[in-house]
C-alpha cells in the first residue's frame, strides 16, 4: 500500500526562506467543498461475474488499524510543527529587526548579520527536510505493515467471490462501480478482527551533506 528556499539576498530576503518552511510544515486546509447538487439516481448493471475491486483508501480510512495509524501520523506532525516553529519565529523576528537596522549599521557589520541570519535559515531549512523524509518513511513503514496484514485477507476474499480479476479502485481509475463487486467494506471488517492498532515513533534518518 502506499499510503508525497532559495538563498536569498539580504535580510528580507530570509523572509521567504521562512515563509517556504512555515507552509512546507503547515497542514494544508481541506479544499472548500463544492455546493451539494441533488444528483438523479444512478442505474447500475448488473454485477459483472468474475470482476471484483477494492479501495486501499477506503480501507485505510474505514479501518480500526488505519484510522489508529492516521491519527499518530498527525500526532507525530503537530510534534514536528512545536520543534521547528520556534526557531522559524526567531529567525523572522530577528530578520525584520536587522531590516530596521540597516540605515545605522555599517556595511560591514549588516553583512556579518545578514550572513548569521543566512546560516540560521539554511540550517533550519535543511531540519525541516529531514524531518518531512523522517515523516514520509514513518507513513510508508506503517502503511507497508498494514498492507502485509491486508494481502491474505484480500487472497481469501479473492477465493471466496471467485475473482478472476481484482483492481484496486484508485490506481485502476474507477469512478462507479456496482457495490457486489466491491470488496472493500468485507475486507475492512476482517482486518478490524486482525490488528485495531499500531505503535510507532517518528522514524529517525542520518542528516544528508550539502
């Protein structure tokens, strides 16, 4: 299963490299949804013999292990959002004061500033890098061990319908389909019997050279 700055001159210039952080660790808001439309009734077929499918999102979200796993991966974010958004908040209020101070600082002394300033962000950048890889190996590694738990109880239900194909609904680009062929609900309800719940910490990579 699978389950996805710039060096900037001068001291405002530290303000984009900030603002690139901030929206890189931000959890994005949920698109507006669109005025609900009454829709008319589809008429589906009948089932197609031999044709089955299922949802790895739905499983995961209508999952017991899934929503547990969800759940801590935002857990493991917020904690993420608390270490780097200090420093983020520093660096910016220091940037907009050097800024303020530039009129009375001699050339030399605004550079040796701007530099230090420079270094704070590129190092912060490069923390926030690893921390979103470190955030995108936690994901896979869970999302992997619930995929181990799924494959045989997808095998059996497999076997128990008398699929000759299954598609995974997404990667497949399936827009409708009649429910008999689904399999997705069935193999969240013997997955919720297999495992509920998963414990795990932010996975920790080695820090990349330049």
């Amino acid at each position: 299963m699978s389950g996805r700055f710039l060096l900037a001159s001068g001291a405002a210039g530290l303000l984009t490299v900030l603002a690139s952080i901030s929206a890189a660790q931000a959890p994005r808001a949920p698109a507006p949804a669109a005025p609900a439309q009454a829709q008319p009734p589809v008429t589906q077929g009948p089932p197609i013999s031999g044709v089955c499918v299922y949802s790895e999102n739905g499983i995961m979200q209508g999952s017991k292990v899934g929503q547990a796993v969800i759940g801590r991966l935002r857990a493991l974010k917020q904690q993420v959002d608390a270490e780097l958004q200090p420093e983020a908040n520093s660096i910016n209020s220091d940037a907009k004061a050097l800024d303020s101070q530039r009129a009375s600082l001699a050339p030399a002394a605004f550079q040796a500033k701007q530099a230090s300033l420079q270094l704070r962000a590129t190092n912060l950048q490069k923390r926030a890098q690893l921390r979103s890889r470190e955030l995108q190996a936690t994901q896979q590694k869970q999302f992997q061990v619930i995929g181990a738990a799924l494959e045989p109880i997808l095998r059996q239900l497999y076997q128990q319908k008398q699929c000759a194909m299954l598609f995974e609904r997404d990667s497949a680009g399936i827009r409708a389909i009649n429910s008999a062929m689904d399999l997705s609900s069935q193999a969240v309800s013997a997955l919720d019997q297999k495992i509920q719940t998963l414990t795990f910490d932010r996975e920790t990579l080695p820090e990349t050279g330049t």
